[in-house]
C-alpha cells in the first residue's frame, strides 16, 4: 500500500514536470481543463486546474463535474505518475478507469508519453 | 476557469446509440432479411430480431456498468476468458469494423452515384473516404447537440414517410405473401437482420463520459433498441407494400427506390438526404473509435509501436487511421468492381456481430463468478438465465448466416478469425519482448 505522503509526492513531482517540458508547454498551449485523480487505499482525492497546458493548482478536493478524473488503487496511480506502469494497459486491463472525452483521453496519453520518453 | 463538462443525457445516449446504428448500409440488409423471409413477415422479423437485441443489450449494459471504457470489448473478454482469447476477438472486431465500413463506403457511393450518375461509384468511393480521412485527422466530431437533432430528424424522416405510404393509394399488401419461406427463412432473415443493430453498443465509451449518473447508460442502450426496432418494421412494412422485393433485393440502394416510387424526385431527394445523415452519424463514430482502440493496442504492445503516433496538433491516432482507411479502400472498391456481391461484406458483418454479441452474453455469465465482487450499476436480472438464453441464440443465428449465404461470406469470416488468432498467438508475444 502506497502512504498518502508518497502519492503526494509523486503527484507534486509529476506536476513540476509537466510545467518544466518545453515540448508539452507547445502542444498544450490551448488546452485548458479541470482534473480528478481519485484513488483508493487510501481514500485520497486531488483536483488539478490545467491552464494552457499548464498545472496552475493542485488541491486536494473533489471538483464534481470535472472534464477528466482518472480513478484506480493508489499504488497503480503512484506507478503512473512515476513512469513505472504503461497507463494504456492498465487501461485495457479495466484496472484504470478514465471519465473523459475521447480527445482528452488521447491529451492525457500523450503527457505520460512525452513525460517518461 | 475551464468550463466545468455536464453529464450526458438520456436523449443525448439514446440518439448517440440509434444514430450510430442507423446506417445506409441498412437498408439493403433490411431488403436482403425480407427476401429471406419471402413476405411481410419482415414486420415479425425485425421485432424478433429486436427482442434478442434488447437482450444483450442488457448484457453490455452490465458490463459497461463495471467496466466504463472505451475498449470495451477488451477489457470485458480479457476479464472473461484470459488475454488470448480476447486479443483474438479483439482483432476479430477490428476486422469486423473495417467490413462493416467498407460495406457502408460503398453503399453510400452507390447513393451519390444514383444522385450524379455522370462520376462512377469507384471514383465516389475515392472522393468520399478522402473527406473521410481528412475529416477524421482533423478529429472533427459531431457535436452533442447537432448529434441529436440529426439523429431524430433521421428518425423522424424515415417513420414519416413510412406512415406516408402506408396511409397511400400506391400501398397494398393483398398480394404480398407472409412467409413463404417458412420457419428456416424466417430464422436466416433474423440473423440478417441483427446488422441493422450494428453498432447500438459503441455508446459504452461513453460510460467514460458519465461520470454522475452512470445508469442512464444502462437504460439507453434497451430504449434505442425500441427505437430502431419500432423504425425498421414501419419502414419494412411500407416497403413490402409499396415495392415488389423483386425490384429492390439486387440494389444497393432500395431505399432510394422505395422513395422514388413513393413520391418522385422528392422522395428520391428525401431518402438520399436520410441516408447522407445515416452515413454521417454511423461512418464516423465507427472508424474514429475502431483507430483509437488499435491505438490502444498499440500503446499496449499488441501492434506496431509505429501505430501509436499522435498527431501533434489534433491529437488523433493518424497513422492508425491511414492504415484504417487503406484496408477499407481496399474492401470498397472491391466492391465498387464486383457490385453483384456487395451484399457479401454485410453478411460477413452481420455473421460477425452475432457472435460477438454471444461471447458478450458468455462473458456476462463467466464475470457472474469470476468477478461477483465488482460492482455492478445494473444487473440482468435472473441469474444467468438471460445471457445464456442470449448467448445460445446469437450461437445459432451465426450459424444461420454461414450456413445460408455464399461461401466467400463462410470463407472472409474463418480467414478473418484464424488470422486474427494466430496473430494473438504468436506475432503479439514477439512483439511484447
């Protein structure tokens, strides 16, 4: 089981990278959205507020109606984030699940990959 | 701040999924089920084959309840019968897909052709998967709204004018026998009639979509059923009586047929309008999801890496979708040569689509014990008594249609399956190392 504080960690690392990648910055200059993260062991629920490609904010709070929010065990979260799982199998496998547009999905998809390249 | 997203609607799933399925290829499917049958008992047909339909429809209701995601047909098998097995029936659905568009690029070209006859329907197939592929890089989607008003004025188009000839002098059922083909017709013309269904169930991405209210899902996936049902069997009916199946099984285009017997050049104008919306709402959903899902098994390491690429500034599955679009130019203008056998990938579609709609019913029954502890939104309800009953059925009726049609429909559809298993077998574990 991942500790909260680790979660934390990864999510406030994956964010610093994300707002660092010049080529992420130039693809996402318009994209614009409000994310979920939702885990569970332990119950943990982070808001992120995406503006052009950038993360502005980071809460830890529930936004109802966000445009994306991604949901799955805290430990398959804390591999994502870190690069150590492929989000697309864990996808196929059911064991991730994504509430999105198809068009954020694939948005989503390409920041792990250019992230972890 | 970003707009915050509402949660789909009833209506809005509901014409999602019927305008998805409505298609123009159903129309000569529709033609096809009738001569089967010999009679008007098409009427009877299409509700028996929309009753066995309502019935997986509440199998993949269930498992878009537990699974909300795109890749459903994966994700289900996987969790059902082990990855083999289902990389296999995936591929098989994907070869599915590309059947089913290829057959609905032709037929469309044979609307336009009938519309312009002075461009041939090889040069219209061409011209029309070029919009296609430009429209789908681009990842230019119907929206919502629009989606809805197109749908239900498709709708609205075909009972109207339905109603319309069956209210007219030109209608007369006296003559037209009921079943003359007896009991095997009867059974052959229900499985040919499961693909006017086709594609009702590609809403289950949209349970991504949903992320409040997630039964609504559920409980649209039965009513567009109803909905295509209660269409089709008025739209057969006024058929039966207005045109004699002699006249329309051989044509790709009956319908246009029926609409210009009916009412002249307006109704010719009338039924090609309906059928360009036909092919609007359904072409696009079915190849833009069926790229994205081999994008998906790509990211996955099931295909080529290469098959993974995005576009950069429309984050669509390019390199997929040319592959995509070349295979069903390829199958269409096959076609568009041999126009006697356009019937050919509708039945291999159709043969196809009921057995997967089986392995769903199975995959309902094996998910019942090896995961009764996931939570489900909706639950069939009677133990496992419906999806075997479904299971069975759609068993038999795959059966029917190989059994009854051409060998070329027999041979595309064990070729498909075989290929689809040894690349699961073998090529997939290469490309995983």
């Amino acid at each position: 089981m991942v500790a909260l504080e680790t979660l934390i960690n990864t999510l406030n690392t994956f964010v610093k990278k994300v707002n660092e990648n010049m080529t992420l910055k130039k693809i996402l200059k318009g994209w614009s959205k409000l994310m979920v993260v939702k885990t569970k062991d332990p119950e943990t629920v982070a808001t992120l507020k995406i503006e052009k490609g950038s993360v502005v904010d980071v809460k830890l709070e529930d936004t109802p109606n966000a445009d994306i929010t991604l949901s799955a065990n805290a430990d398959v979260i804390n591999d994502i984030f870190t690069g150590k799982a492929n989000p697309s199998r864990l996808y196929l496998d059911g064991t991730l699940k994504v509430f999105a547009s198809q068009k954020d999905q694939m948005v989503l998809d390409s920041i792990v990959d250019i992230v972890w390249k | 701040m970003p707009q915050l997203k509402k949660a789909l609607h009833m209506r809005t799933l509901v014409s999602a999924s019927a305008g998805i399925a409505l298609a123009s290829s159903d129309f000569p499917a529709l033609i096809k089920a009738a001569s089967q049958v010999g009679g008007w008992a098409i009427v009877f047909v299409i509700i028996g084959a929309g009753l066995v339909t309502g019935l997986v429809a509440l199998s993949f209701a269930e498992l878009a309840g537990m699974y909300p995601t795109a890749a459903g047909v994966r994700v289900y098998t996987k969790k059902a019968f082990g990855d083999t097995p289902s990389l296999t029936i995936t591929i098989f659905y994907v070869f599915f897909s590309i059947i089913i568009a290829s057959a609905e690029t032709y037929i469309f070209s044979a609307v336009l052709h009938a519309l312009s006859p002075a461009l041939s329907a090889r040069l219209w197939v061409l011209i029309f998967l070029i919009v296609a592929i430009v429209m789908n890089i681009l990842g230019v989607e119907i929206a919502g709204a629009l989606q809805d008003i197109l749908t239900y004025v498709m709708f609205a188009g075909i009972i109207g004018l339905s109603v319309y000839a069956i209210f007219s002098s030109r209608f007369s059922v006296a003559s037209v026998p009921f079943a003359p083909s007896g009991i095997g017709g009867f059974g052959t013309a229900v499985a040919t009639a499961i693909f006017v269904y086709t594609g009702f169930e590609w809403t289950t991405p949209l349970a991504e979509e949903v992320a409040s209210g997630k039964s609504v899902l559920s409980y649209s996936l039965p009513i567009s059923v109803g909905l295509l049902t209660v269409t089709f069997a008025l739209f057969a009916y006024a058929t039966m009586g207005i045109l004699p199946l002699s006249q329309a099984v051989h044509s790709p285009i009956p319908h246009l047929i029926f609409g210009q017997t009916l009412a002249g050049k307006t109704g010719l104008y009338i039924m090609a309008g309906i059928s360009f919306l036909a092919t609007m709402t359904s072409f696009n959903a079915g190849v833009m999801g069926n790229s994205r899902l081999l994008y998906a098994l790509a990211r996955e390491g099931s295909f080529p890496k290469f098959m993974s690429k995005l576009h950069p500034k429309y984050f669509t599955p390019w390199i997929a979708l040319l592959i995509v679009f070349s295979i069903i130019a390829v199958f269409s203008v096959t076609i568009a040569y041999h126009p006697k056998a356009f019937l050919v990938p509708i039945l291999v579609a159709a043969s196809i689509e009921t057995l997967m709609y089986a392995i769903i019913s199975f995959s309902v029954i094996s998910l019942r014990y090896r995961e009764k502890d996931t939570a489900r939104i909706f639950r069939v309800k009677g133990g496992i008594i419906v999806p075997l009953f479904t299971g069975l059925v759609f068993l038999l009726l795959t059966v029917g249609i190989l059994a009854s049609s051409s060998k070329y429909v027999a041979l595309l559809f064990v070729s498909g399956f075989i290929l689809s298993y040894l690349y699961a077998k073998y090529v997939v574990p290469r490309l995983e190392h």
